[in-house]
C-alpha cells in the first residue's frame, strides 16, 4: 500500500471532461489500495483570465490581493474534484493551501514554503479519503493567503510528499517526460528514462517548463523520486531521482534553450571596488533576480559590465539600472532583448574534460557568435542572437550524440 | 467620523465598471472621514455559473465542496475592489470569511453565523484601512469553509455591523428600496421610507427577495440600523429600524407574493397524538423547513394534514412525505405546485381588529378562492392559485390604501 501524490497540471483539468478522466485515474489507484493525494492547478487559461481581471481593475495589481485572486482558481478545481470522487462513492476532501498546513513567507505572488504542517492531510488519509489539494497556494504567518508562482503546484505536491514521506510524487503533465530538448525545436529530441535532481534542476532553470525550480530543489533536498508522465495516456514518463553510483551518466543528457532572458550592458563603468556591490545590490533589493553576469576590463579605468535578468523582471530592471547609472557615473546603457541562452546539461561533465571546446566548436562551425558564456560543474551555456536558437539547438544535440536512440 | 458598513449585491458589482462604481462611492465616504466597511458578494451570475459547473461535476455535489467552489464568486470580487482601491492611493485590505473571523456552525450551503471575531477587522480600521469582505462565507470549528446560502452577504454585513458597533449598514442593490409590494406586479407599488425590523421580517420571509431573512433578524437582535438602498443612485431608500412609539404604523405597511412554495397534503391521516410529530419531526431531520400548517378534521377517526414548503426542497420533501404515509397508514398524498402565498403585512393590525375580513372581502370579490389561511401578530397570509397572484396583489395593495401617495 503506497502513499501516492499526483499533481495534475491546468490541461489536465482543463474542463469537467477531463476533470473526470483524472477522477478515473485517481480512482483507479485507490480501488489498487494506494493512498492518494491529489495536487491540482487551476483549469488551463483560468489563471491567465485572473491576471486579465486584475489588469482591468488595476494598472499594477496589488500582490497581496492578486494573490487572493488567483487562489480561486486551484480552489475550484479542488473543489470539482473532490464532488466528483464523492458522487462516485468513494471518501474524499478538499484542502485549500491553508487547510493544508501549508506555510509560507509573505512573498506575495512568489511565495516560498516554510514548512508544511501535515497534520490535517495525515487525518485525513487515516479516515480512508482521497485527499484533494489545491497547488500553488499557501498562507504565511498572518494568516493571509500567498501564491508561489507559476508552476507554483508542482512544488505544492513536491513539498506534500516530502512532508508525508510518500512514496512517489507523480507530476501528471501534457508531456511523455522530460526530453533530451524541445522536441518542437528538434524533432529527434528523445525521452529521458532517469535523470539526476541536479541536472533536473539546471534544465529547469534553463527553461524547460516541465517542473518548477523550486519543486526539483525541494525534491532533492527531502530525497522525493518524482516521476514525470502524461496526463493522457498509461506511458511511464521520466524519473528524477538521487544520483546512484550506478547510474550511466552521459556526458550530456539535454540541450535547453531560454528564449526569456534580456541582457543589459553598463558601458564605461569607472573600474573600483564596490560598484557591482551597487548595482547588484540595488537590484536584489527590487526583488530581481541577475543569471549571467560578465565584466570586461577595458582600458583608461574602465570597465563594461554585462548581465542578464528575465523579461519579466526587464522594465523594472532597467529602471533602476538608470538610477545606479547615474550615481557611479557609468556611461551609457545599452540593452538585447532578441537573445538566447542555450545550455547543454550533463552530470557526466564532471568527469569529462573537454565539453566546453566541443561545444564552441559545434557552434563555430554553425556560424554562431557567442555573446556571453557561463559554466557550472554539470552546465555550459552560451548566449546568442535569438534568431540562431533553434539552428544551435539542433547542432548542440547533434554534436553531443543526443540524437541516437 | 462613522463607521459605515456597506453592502454591494451581484448587480452592483456585475463588472468591472461597475466595481469601480463602487470604489467611487467607498472612495468618496472614506475621503469625508468615515470609516469603511465593505462587503461584496459574487458578480452577478458568477454563483449560478459556479452551481451549474458543480452540477457538471455531479448530479448531487457534495454540500462541503459546494461551498468551497461557491466561495470563489466573494473572493474574487473582494480582491478585485481592495486592489482597485488600493490602486488610488487608498490604504484598503481584503478579508475572506474566516479572515474575518466569521463563525459559523457546519450547516454548508446554510450556515448560520455563530460568533465574529472581529479583532481584524478592527485593527485593519485602526490601521486607516479601507475594509474589504468577501460576503456570504464564514468557517465552522473545523477551518471547514461555509455558505451562508442565497443572499447569505447581507447577513455577513449585518453581523459584521452589529460586530463592531457600526453607526449603519447600508445595503446597496438594484432596487431603490423596500416597496409597499412587488412594482412589476403592482404598477402603483411605493417606497417605504421607514419600516420596522418586524414587518422588514414578515415580508423577507414572505419573498421579498431586498434582504436575506437572517439579516433582518440580526439587525433586530443587535438593533443595528439597515439602509436599504440602490447602487445606482444617491437617493434616500428604506431605512429599516426598531419600532419607535412615534413611529407612525400603518394598518398594512405592504403587501407579498411568495410563488416558491409547494403544498403537500396526506390524505386521510389517522386522526392519533403523534402522527404530526412523526410527519415534522422526519422533515426537521432532513432539515427542511415546513411553512405552513393546517389540519382538518374529517370524520372516522381520520383527518387531513397539510403543509408547505419551498420549491427547493419540496422533491426531498415529497420522498420523506411518502415513507412517513406507509409508516402511519396514510391514504394518498396530493400536491400542488402551482400556487402563492400572498400576505399583507403592518404593525398596525396589533391594534386595528377586522384586517383579515377585509382581506378576505377583497379577495372573495374578485372571486379568488382562499386555500390555506395563516397570521402572525403582524401579517395574514393566503394561499391561493398561482394564475390570480398578480390579480389579488393588485386587489389588495388598493383596499388597504396603499395605492395612494
């Protein structure tokens, strides 16, 4: 008898229909003797249409009250979930976030949980219910209501089966798993079987969609074998799981692409300590979060000063670059929206030299121009003209052997 | 300096033009130093769109769930106010029923306010907040979220006025006020600028739809004073208020039509103590609320025994009715669905004798033919055929002296 968690994401429930087929699959596990907790989204485009609404009332939504806003959305799939199990005869509940025990700091609109009080969810599963809870919401100390941002109810569910010590955490999406890269971008993209929570992390950072950061985080840290399948059909999906001693470790497991960044460049900025604590600063204080982040010495002095943040945080980031600009009496600003950040990803990498000239290499050969470059132990990304993504995308893949079977 | 709390219905806030009508008026009573209290319900159609939806999910939702789901329609609109507010420079905060500490027992869908706790609420004002609560949702002892069912939010405001002592709660919605009788029957229909918490009682509970009965009976209780008013004007509506000695009572303050009632009668009931209790006592358990009862004695030892409920309850009703008749060796049951209870109602019939003969004189002149007959100390009410409703409203709105200025 498993302890099971199950995410299904806003296309899983996208309408009462398939609200119904995750009922029979839910069902399905419970009449096999598991024990189910189900974490929903809201219905696909509910939470979009919010953000609409919100936009309508007001230019620049309040967080705390967005936050309350978008909590219906997940509250009602919850709700529709757990009628349809009950008129089906079987014991079931709804949990809002905060029902749930689920505790966050006040970051409203993103959210981090601070510790999950089981307590409720735990009764629950002992009296024999299907246990219903609606993602990506919490309740900080105040008791009011937080949201954890986009893909926020995969760590909802990351963070339950941690808490629960279940036995799987099953992340039910509109894809097989997770792939080797975007397979609209390359059509001989594969499905990974297993993956490390590390190079898990580093694809979800790069972009790819299939799990929010901070589930993956919260997976490796609590030890959470998640799998990651579709909503759509019975396929076995990808596991992400502890790195094992015996466990093939390819070179590189996936290419990613990130079309979603914005560079900015301080040009001319006088060359003495304390500078990029000032830029850096200002902006960690606005909440913005800097990726890349490159200096390039120049002569007389001087320095150029380069990073990228995402397009969400662009405007605002500019914004404030202007006021540091002005106080270091930096020179002009200058700005690229149309990049690219392409990274290949591979645990093997730490035991393999090499990597790094065989990608410029592969990219050379393309033409390719690389604009910034970053490493980790397990990463290497190259920024690029955003028109060249796709093209690099397929070399990389190519270059690295991902496109056998 | 006041403290007003204001209450906006589904068609005052149906839009988001029309909420930021609403933040208009909020807006103005704050900015001439009274303190504010606002408390929404869903936009209009959202709650029926919301029952509908469930109805999708399961022929008979689970009650608890359905209150989760129909809690989404408040919360919705008191985000979107208090962060429309909050966009003019105004301090304004949300609350959700159990944020605003509304207690309520388990009954879901119906739930009755128990206590307020309204220590949030009153530090929010202290704080210069303008406060935002989602109507028509409490929480039981469980954290369980409630409804307080159809027009459940005046309740909320009523109990929330009497919870901090407010000066008034002034109910906003789409009628000018409370009228001598419904205006679409009765053409020359007025506006009662005064009328007490008991005859406001009489003629809520008789369907005129202005006030959920239990916000009456919580102004009377609490003596809070209620203004009646519409949202898309600035005139003076209805102020409903404790009997006063000077107040001048009208033999018939106004007249009803309650089209939602269903008559059930069981046929030759052995005529024995405690069949009644057997009847009454299965519809309490199923907590359906019997309206009007009359027994008529029949020869042999048999009598006949008739009763009223609500539309909504009356399929439930008529499934108990035929097991309680197998039980005590009834004959058949009859049932008319098509029938109105109209009343006339004034706190002056306390001291005016012969209301009912001219009442009965009116109708019999018309030829209408009176089914059942029940008073109060305040109101005299008839059921008749459905098809003279609009006939004997008019008649009698004319022979009590209603119809002139």
């Amino acid at each position: 008898m498993a302890l099971r968690v199950q995410k299904f994401g806003g296309t899983s429930v996208a309408d009462i229909e398939r609200i119904s087929k995750v009922a029979d699959r839910v069902q399905k596990a419970h009449e096999n003797g598991d024990r189910m907790v189900v974490v929903l989204s809201a219905m696909a485009g509910v939470t979009n249409n919010l953000i609409s609404l919100a936009g309508q009332a007001s230019d620049t939504p309040d967080k705390r009250e967005l936050d309350v806003l978008l909590a219906t959305g997940e509250q009602t799939t919850a709700a529709l979930m757990a009628m349809m199990l009950k008129s089906r005869g079987l014991k079931a509940k709804s949990f809002l976030g905060f029902q749930a025990g689920i505790h966050t700091d006040h970051m409203s609109g993103k959210a981090r949980i601070r510790e999950i009080d089981s307590h409720n969810l735990r009764e629950a599963l002992d009296e024999g219910h299907i246990v219903v809870v609606a993602g990506f919401q919490g309740a900080d100390d105040h008791g009011d209501i937080t949201t954890l941002g986009r893909g926020g109810s995969d760590t909802s569910a990351v963070a339950i089966a941690a808490s629960l010590k279940a036995d799987v955490c099953e992340i039910f999406t509109d894809v097989d798993g997770v792939y080797t890269t975007d397979p609209r971008i390359c059509p001989k993209a594969r499905k990974i079987s297993r993956i490390s929570y590390d190079e898990m992390l580093e694809m979800a950072i790069l972009g790819a969609k299939v799990l929010q950061i901070r589930s993956v985080e919260f997976a490796k840290k609590y030890n959470v074998p998640v799998h990651v399948r579709s909503s759509f059909n019975e396929e076995e999906g990808t596991m992400v799981v502890n790195e094992s001693k015996n466990m093939e470790s390819p070179v590189v497991s996936g290419v990613t692409c990130d079309m979603n960044e914005a560079r900015i460049t301080f040009k001319r900025v006088p060359d003495q300590p304390g500078i990029s604590a000032k830029v850096f600063g200002a902006l960690a204080e606005a909440g913005i979060s800097v990726d890349m982040i490159i200096q390039n010495s120049r002569t007389g002095g001087e320095t150029d000063l380069t990073f990228t943040v995402t397009m969400d945080d662009f405007e605002r980031a500019m914004e404030i670059s202007k006021k540091v600009a002005d106080q270091i009496h930096a020179g002009e600003i200058r700005t690229a929206t149309e990049i690219a950040k392409i990274s290949v990803i591979g645990l093997g990498m730490k035991s393999h030299s090499g990597v790094a000239a065989v990608m410029f290499k592969a990219l050379a050969e393309e033409n390719i121009n690389i604009r910034m470059i970053s490493t980790s132990e397990i990463r290497i990304s190259c920024v690029i003209l955003a028109k060249y993504a796709e093209l690099a995308v397929r070399t990389l893949h190519a270059a690295f052997g991902l496109d056998k079977e």
